[in-house]
C-alpha cells in the first residue's frame, strides 16, 4: 500500500483525494495546509508520494517542492493545480516533481497519475 501525503490549502480538496485514495488501496500518513507544514511532514512520515498544490499560504508548493527534493532527491512529489498555472507547473517539473494534475479532476485520473509510483 502506497504511503501519500496530501498537501493544499483548501480542507475540502484535501478531504476530497482522501476519500479518492481510500477506496484504491492508498494510505493517507499525512495532510499539510502549507508548504512548511509539508516539508516537515514529509521528514517525519517519509511518503512514497506527496500530491502537492502550488498555491498556498505561508509557503507555496514551488518552494516546498524545491526542499522536499534537496532533502530527498528521490521524492515523488506530484503537482496539483488550477488552470492558468502552466508557467509554475513547468518550474516544478524542472525542479523535480514527478507530474502535475490539473483540478478539477476525475478520481480515475488521480489514481492513474499515482499509480505510476
């Protein structure tokens, strides 16, 4: 069973790819609000996959991805996102995220997207 942290601002977009994930053999270890949050969790539990949003209070998910991947070069870090983000999703890319999803999305393909790992 795939370990994953769920990392957004918004509780209902957290408590949304739980409920996806718990019914595809996921384990929920964590959920982050801000990239801060995530960068510490992700020390502590050590997922095999963080969804993490862009756009976010105190840090946003640019940044954490960026420490997550300098502590951990070998994170699966996937970047969830809005429309009109492009320009962000492809510097996360570049600085290591795995892949991106773009909200809204359908519960088939977040579990494709993570059953990659």
């Amino acid at each position: 069973m795939k370990r994953i942290l769920v990392v957004d601002d918004a509780v209902f977009m957290r408590l949304s790819i739980k409920s996806m994930l718990a019914k595809h053999d996921f384990d929920v270890v964590g959920e982050a609000e801000n990239g801060i949050k995530a960068i510490e969790m992700y020390k502590i539990l050590k997922p095999d996959i963080v969804t993490m949003d862009i756009t976010m209070p105190i840090m946003e998910g640019i940044e954490a991805l960026e420490e997550i991947i300098t502590f951990d070069p070998k994170a699966n870090v996937i970047i969830v996102s809005a429309l009109g983000q492009e320009t962000k999703v492809k510097q996360a890319i570049i600085l290591g995220a795995k892949g991106f999803i773009v909200k809204p999305f359908k519960e088939d393909y977040l579990i494709k997207a993570l059953s990659k790992f």
